[in-house]
C-alpha cells in the first residue's frame, strides 16, 4: 500500500514540476524579406543566369522541342546500348564456338594415334600414371627390395 502511494506522489511531483516550471513560448512575429516582387529593394542588383534561356524561348512551343530533342537522343541511346549488347552476345557466341574447337583439337591431339600391327601401346599421361600404379602393385614388396 505505501509503495502505490509512493508511486502516485512521484507522479503528482512531476506531472505538477513540469508545469510550474516550464514557461509559454512568444511566438515570433514573422518578417518578409523584401523582394522585387513586393516592391523592395534588395539592396543590389540580381545577376543575370548564365546559360539561361531566353525570355522568348519561354514559350510552349520551344519547350515541345527541348522535349522532343530529348526523347530522340534517349532513344538513340538506347539503339546504342541495344546494338552493344548484341555485338557482345555475337562475340560471346565467337568465344564459345572457339572454345569447343579448342577443345575437340585438344582431345584430338591427345588421343593416341594406333598402328596396325603393332602391340605397344600409346604413351599418354594417363596411360603412365596407370604404368606407375601398376608397377607398384605388381613389383616386389618393399621389404624385400634390397637397400642401397
């Protein structure tokens, strides 16, 4: 019961510290920076814009054209980018039908060539990695090998 009045009391003390000592704020009166347009004076000149067009080029015909004029350089772009993109997917074939030819001559190359008549066969590396393992287990033990 003391710790529920303890509660509420803490509560009444902030809830009653916050109001006291907070103060209302004066709203500031909001002044108008003179303009040309009010009729005042800045106090300088304004500059002319660079690269600005012309007052008459303002006009809804001129600015159809700058619309106009953008759009086709989009699309030219984009013909661009199409045309890269398939020199690239052409080019990309090339290599692959180069790699497959590399790789058929390759194949070719390492494929043994046999004679008629003859009973040896073709030394490649796979058929002396074969040698090796095979005179491993067909030769004599190593505990039977003399020692140097």
């Amino acid at each position: 019961m003391e710790s529920i009045l303890m509660i509420i009391a803490f509560v009444l003390f902030a809830v009653l510290s916050d109001k006291k000592g907070s103060k209302k704020k004066v709203p500031v009166p909001r002044q108008e920076m003179p303009s040309p347009k009010n009729g005042g004076n800045l106090g300088f000149k304004i500059p002319e814009l660079r690269n600005a067009p012309a007052a008459d080029k303002r006009n809804s015909e001129w600015i159809l054209q700058q619309e106009q004029a953008y759009r086709q350089e989009q699309e030219a772009k984009k013909r661009e980018a199409e045309h890269k993109r398939q020199r690239m997917l052409e080019e990309e074939q090339i290599r692959a039908a180069e790699q497959a030819a590399y790789e058929i001559q390759a194949k070719l190359a390492s494929t043994p060539v046999r004679r008629p008549g003859l009973r040896i066969p073709a030394l490649t590396p796979e058929s002396a990695q074969q040698a090796v393992v095979l005179a491993e287990i067909l030769g004599r033990p190593k505990a039977y090998r003399r020692r140097r």
